[in-house]
C-alpha cells in the first residue's frame, strides 16, 4: 500500500430494484453474476438478493433488491463499479434510492 492510501474500508451497500423489475432483473441476472468474477477477491464481501418473501421451493424467489457488503477505500469507489453494473445500465436498480453506507463488521459467517 502507498504511504498515505487510505486502508480498505467496508461498505454496506442497499439496492432497492425499481417496481415491478423481477422480470427485468431476471433477464439480465447471468451478466450481472458473471461481471461480479472480474471484480477482486477483496472487493464483493457478501451480496445477495433482498426478497419479499421466503424462499419457496421450486418457486423463483421474488426478488426486490439486493443488498451487499463491499471492500474499497472510498465511497467514490464503490459508486463508480456499481454504476457499471448491468442492474444500473440495464434499469434493475433504483439509482436514486441506492444507500452506500460505512461499515464496520463484527462478525461475518457463511452458511
């Protein structure tokens, strides 16, 4: 790291999809997964899709959002990888109700 770089700092990021979007988000969905794997190692801490109700099986989740933890140094950061992201140029996320938070984790597990 450059002496004076800021460190990595955690972001909590909540993005509501505009209503009415699942059929939209679904079309798009596979582009969105696979741009995810250019990113680095350090950047997608955990992100996943916000639904309106519990998984049902054999039942597409219903899908609202998507909420997600990142690594960057800045917020600026953040909103510049996620404006590229098909959800932004494909009108899945609602730009303007986007929440980029700073975070600090206590705990983080897998399932």
């Amino acid at each position: 790291m450059a002496a004076g770089a800021p460190p990595l700092q955690e972001w909590l990021v909540i993005c509501p999809d505009f209503e009415n979007g699942l059929e939209k988000r679904l079309s798009v969905r596979a582009q969105h997964l696979t741009g995810l794997k250019d990113d680095p190692a350090t950047f997608w801490l955990f992100g996943g899709a916000m639904l309106e109700e519990p998984v049902k099986e054999g039942e597409t989740p219903k899908m609202k959002g998507s909420a997600m933890l990142v690594g960057a140094k800045t917020k600026e950061e953040v909103v510049e990888r996620l404006t590229k992201d098909i959800y932004v140029t494909g009108g899945v996320w609602d730009w303007n109700k986007v929440q980029i938070i700073p975070f600090k984790s206590a705990l983080r597990k897998a399932l």
